[in-house]
C-alpha cells in the first residue's frame, strides 16, 4: 500500500530542493565558465541578487529561475534538481543563430554537447566570421557538404566524412552549396557551445 507523505515531510523536502538551488546555479555559471556580471546583463537580475541566490541567502522562484534557466539553457528541472521522470528524451527547442539552426542532442550543462547543426545555402546567410576559443570540434557531415576553414585552409567536407580540430586555430563553417542546406552533427565543449550557439 502507498505511504503518503505528511505535510511535514513535503515541507522538509520542498526545503531540501529550494536549498539546493543555489549550488546548482553556481555550478551552471561556472561550467559555462561565466561571471555574474555576465549572467546579469542576459538575464536582467542585478549581481547582487544572483550572488545572493548562489550564496542561499535569497528564495529562489520563478521570476528569477524562469531567465536563468534560458541564459544557462537548461530545462528549469535541471536547475531545481526535480526527481527524474523516467523519460529520458531531450526536450530542447532548437535555437537559430546567424541563419544556422541548432537543434540540442544533450541537456544543457554537460562538459560536451552534441547538436544537430543545419546551415543554410550560401544564398541565405554569409560566410560566418572566423572564431577561436579553448578546446576541440568534432564534426560529422549528415547530408549536403560543408566549407571549413581553418586558418587560411579551406577543407570540403562532404556526407559521411567527419572532420576534427583544435579550437585555438581560427575556424568557420559553411553550407558548401548556393541552393541547398547542410546538415552536420556536431560536438561542442562548454566554451564552443556559448560561441557558436549563443552568441548573435
């Protein structure tokens, strides 16, 4: 027979998830190697709010969790440490950037992130701006072809063929043809994911 829990036990848990909240928003800034003053200007809550929210000192609700669950882009589940559900699908909206859709294969805040990248013709959007930053790509053209440059080379990678390099060098995508889009799969480490994803 199921046991309900008293009104005191909901109580004591509820505190239990709302105290955890705090390290659990530190831990996503920090992964996102972020600094509060960054995720003030994108979320519109003053520092000293945030650092009180991190610190335990300030009740977390959805006015505040609401815009940090978008800025660190995980489910608002994720933030509260809410029991799993046994699904283990990843409910993620796709995000558009520069005319590239990004569609997330994993949940936000993990040390490596896969999305689905669809870039469009070369008609559409321009070549993207060459970009560095720590760490390394992987890349797996799923249909179409794409144009990455790496320093002053450019390399046709075609369907079926990956491609993998180090960050530091000054890289950028794009659909190799004029009427049709690519689709690519490709792994990102945290400090790739906030450039290429979320920066417009």
């Amino acid at each position: 027979m199921p046991i309900t829990p008293t009104e005191d036990q909901l109580v004591h848990d509820t505190e239990a998830v709302l105290g955890s909240v705090g390290p659990r928003l530190r831990d996503a800034r920090r992964a996102r190697r972020m600094t509060l003053a960054d995720v003030a200007e994108r979320s519109g809550i003053s520092i000293s709010t945030l650092s009180r929210l991190e610190g335990g000192q300030r009740r977390p609700n959805l006015d505040l969790l609401l815009p940090l669950a978008h800025v660190y882009r995980v489910a608002l589940d994720d933030l509260v440490g809410a029991p799993p559900t046994g699904d283990p699908r990843v409910h993620v909206k796709p995000i558009r950037n520069n005319g590239t859709t990004f569609v997330p294969l994993t949940r936000g805040g993990a040390p490596v992130e896969a999305f689905k990248m669809v870039l469009p013709p070369l008609r559409i959007a321009p070549k993207p701006s060459l970009r560095r930053h720590g760490g390394y790509e992987w890349l797996y053209v799923l249909t179409g072809a794409i144009d990455l440059t790496l320093g002053t080379a450019t390399t046709r990678v075609s369907a079926g063929e990956a491609a993998e390099f180090d960050t530091r060098i000054p890289h950028a995508l794009s659909s190799a043809a004029h009427d049709a889009a690519a689709e690519v799969l490709a792994l990102f480490s945290t400090g790739g994911e906030q450039l290429h994803v979320r920066q417009c």
